[in-house]
C-alpha cells in the first residue's frame, strides 16, 4: 500500500478519534436501546452515522492529492468486500 493511501486512511480514522466519534456512538446506543420503539430515535441515529462518516471522508480528501484518489481507496475496499 502507498504512503499516500497509509495516510487517507489514518486521517479518517484520526477524525473519527479527533470528534471522539465513539463516545458519541456508545451514547446514541444507549438512546436507541431505551427508545426502540421510537421511530425517529432509529432515523436520527442513521443520519448521525452518516454524517460522521462523511466529515471523516472530508478529512481524508484533505489529505488526498485529489478527491478522485480517495474515493479509489473507497470503491477497491467495498471490492474486496
């Protein structure tokens, strides 16, 4: 793997960390399992996960040496998915 790709990675998943991304998930986990039954609860906890992934993806293109590189990286890892 390139030194280039080694860092589109890192620096997504250095955002993930920088937002403390996590913390924010175990807590909207906890919300999702007292409200199930709530249908927004389930819509606002999709919108959240996608929202993260696409400021870490920001993070990433920053990086790049051009968007076309990163988003590469993306459709040969969901190739081997």
């Amino acid at each position: 793997m390139s030194q280039a790709r080694i860092d589109q990675i890192l620096a997504h998943e250095l955002e993930h960390v920088r937002r403390m991304d996590a913390g924010l998930l175990w807590f909207v986990g906890l919300a999702r399992a007292i409200l199930w039954f709530h249908p927004l609860v389930a819509w606002a906890a999709r919108d959240l996960k996608r929202s993260q992934e696409e400021a870490c993806d920001d993070a990433a293109v920053r990086v790049s040496e051009s968007p076309l590189s990163y988003a590469r990286l993306l459709l040969e890892y969901a190739a081997q998915l």
